[in-house]
C-alpha cells in the first residue's frame, strides 16, 4: 500500500523493522529469563505412553515416551513383529492412539489374525481341536550354574475354533476402552512400496479428521521404499536417511515411533548382542532414542523366553550385557506374559 501510495522509504521502514515470529520447533528459549518456558518443557514430556507390569515395566521405564524413537533389533524370525503388535496392543488397551504400518513382512489377513487371537485369548489356527496351549505362569532367574531362566506352565485346553469374534469385541469395547473411539488404525501395504513420506501423507490425512496419533507403529522399517531422491545413492545411505526421516517423524509429531530392524549373520549365534550386530549401516543407532535387543538362543525358544537388553539408550543408565528375561504364548499372541530380571541387573 505504501508503494502504491508513493511512499517508498516508508515502505522499507517497514520491511526494516518487521521480525519473524518463530513458534515451536526453532524457537528461541532465553535460559536466563524464560524461566516458566523451562520449567513447563522436560520431564513432562518423558512419561511413558505405553505401560508393563512387572520387571519388564522397570526394564523399559519411561523410555516408550512422546518424540522418542525406539526400534527391536533381532535375527529372523525372533518374534519382532510379535513384540511390535504388543506395544500397539497395549497401547491401544491404554486409551493411546495408535497408527499400526504393516509394511509388507506379513499379509493382512495374518496380521489381522494375530490381532484376532490376542483379543479373543484364543488360538484362530490349530492343526487339530481340541488344541493345548503352554501358558507361562511364573518365572526365575538362571541359577549359577544355569544357561537359561526356569519357567512353569500349565496347559490351557482350547476345544474348538472361534466363528466370531463379536462378542470379545464387543467386551474389549466395553470394559477396556470404555469407548466407540478408533483407539487404533491398521495400515497394510506391500514391501518395499511405502516411504516415510507416504506414511506421513497418510498421517497428514488422519490428522484432517482430527486423529493424531500418540503411537505409530512400523513393521519393519527396513523393508521401507527409500525416499524419494535417493534412488542412486548406495543401500546403506538410503537407510541412514531412512532412519533420519523416522526420527524426525517422531518429534514433528510428538509421538512414540517404534520398529524392528534385522541383526547380522553372527546375531544367530549369540547368547546376547552387543552394538557391533548392526545390519547395513551402524548410523541407525545415532538416530533412535533406543534400540532394544531380542535375544533367543535354541534353547529359550522351546521354552518361548526372549532375552531383552538395551544396545543403546539415550536417557538414563544401561549396560548391554545385563539382561531381562521374558516368558510369552505365541500361541494367543503374547509375547510377554511375565518376566524377571537377571540376578546382577538391580543396582545398589
């Protein structure tokens, strides 16, 4: 208007003058005198989304927390999609929202299957009816001279199949989520065909009708496409802008993003992993909040006991070697039904 008016040194008073409002993310904090800004931001933000009983509460902590990026690291076939459905199982059982990717390890109908016995506590598939479950129903640790924890079962008959799932449905509703709300929405894609920017599109869609999710559930981040770009760069640094992108999924949307990434070859052997059984590119660690380890040797896997430890943690304290162990049914979806810590994981 000034221009047009003729009042051009006016106008550059104003263009002179004008400062950036900067809000959010990027904006400036004086530590000096922002003392209320201070004190209202940190620990609040570091409760945890989705809570544990038992030993594998205090293993995890407040570490399943908003903006934090948590990934399981395993070698095939150690349970990992498992141990990402009970997060989003539990998160959901908590009144948390919870966006589940599936990313093409598994088809729709399997991962709704899994969903489908962990409601329902009862098998969807069996060879022969009546079935027999192993259900662990206490857990210690490995004597000295033990190799592995001790678990007792008992056996839960199952007679026959289950036509309908209405009426567990219809009781989770009622008496857990207390609620008609989608607390969770599954996502099914096929490998290799989902970036993180198509997530965050589907995402962005979500949020136009005002669901935001708390959780946002990745099975398995590294069968993701790469992102767009990055096509001729080599494999290790298209995952490493992959996992950059997870991270930054995280804290745009203030939430808790969670995967599962493979060991290497030499994980397959081990009693527990250390950080040197990364895959592709060791930078996936600089980029997580945490990565926890799934350990299964032969002879916990008879047994159905997993072996967690933390690789990388980036608040509070950790030690790779120390352990916790962790009895589970796969056979109604559970991975972790109890659980102990190994004999030197409590400090003085």
């Amino acid at each position: 208007s000034d221009i047009e008016a003729g009042k051009d040194q006016k106008a550059l008073e104003r263009i002179g003058s004008f400062q950036k409002v900067h809000i959010g993310k990027g904006s400036r904090i004086g530590f000096s005198t922002d003392v209320d800004l201070l004190d209202s931001m940190g620990r609040k933000g570091f409760d945890s989304l989705v809570e544990y009983p038992g030993d594998l509460g205090e293993f995890f902590g407040p570490h399943l927390c908003r903006e934090a990026f948590i990934a399981f690291q395993g070698p095939e076939k150690s349970s990992k999609t498992f141990w990402l459905m009970d997060v989003a199982f539990r998160a959901m059982s908590q009144r948390k929202r919870v966006a589940f990717f599936e990313l093409g390890d598994m088809s729709d109908w399997q991962i709704v299957e899994r969903f489908k016995t962990r409601l329902c506590k009862h098998p969807m598939i069996s060879k022969e009816w009546p079935c027999k479950v192993k259900y662990p129903i206490s857990i210690s640790p490995p004597s000295q001279n033990e190799d592995c924890a001790t678990v007792k079962f008992e056996i839960r008959e199952f007679g026959k199949p289950l036509h309908s799932i209405k009426k567990h449905h219809e009781h989770f509703k009622r008496k857990v989520l207390r609620s008609n709300d989608n607390y969770m929405f599954i996502s099914c894609h096929d490998s290799d065909s989902m970036s993180v920017v198509d997530i965050q599109s589907i995402l962005d869609e979500w949020a136009l009708e005002s669901w935001h999710p708390d959780v946002v559930v990745l099975d398995y981040a590294d069968i993701m496409a790469p992102l767009p770009g990055t096509q001729k760069m080599d494999v290790r640094h298209q995952v490493n802008k992959t996992w950059s992108k997870l991270r930054a999924l995280s804290t745009k949307l203030r939430c808790l993003v969670i995967t599962a990434t493979q060991a290497d070859a030499e994980s397959y052997d081990k009693k527990i992993m250390s950080k040197k059984n990364f895959s592709e590119d060791k930078r996936k660690y600089a980029h997580t909040t945490g990565i926890i380890g799934i350990n299964v040797t032969a002879m916990d896997k008879e047994q159905g006991i997993y072996r967690l430890n933390w690789l990388t943690l980036r608040e509070g304290f950790f030690t790779w070697s120390r352990v916790v162990y962790v009895a589970g049914c796969l056979a109604l979806a559970n991975p972790a039904v109890i659980s102990c810590f190994d004999k030197n994981w409590r400090r003085a």
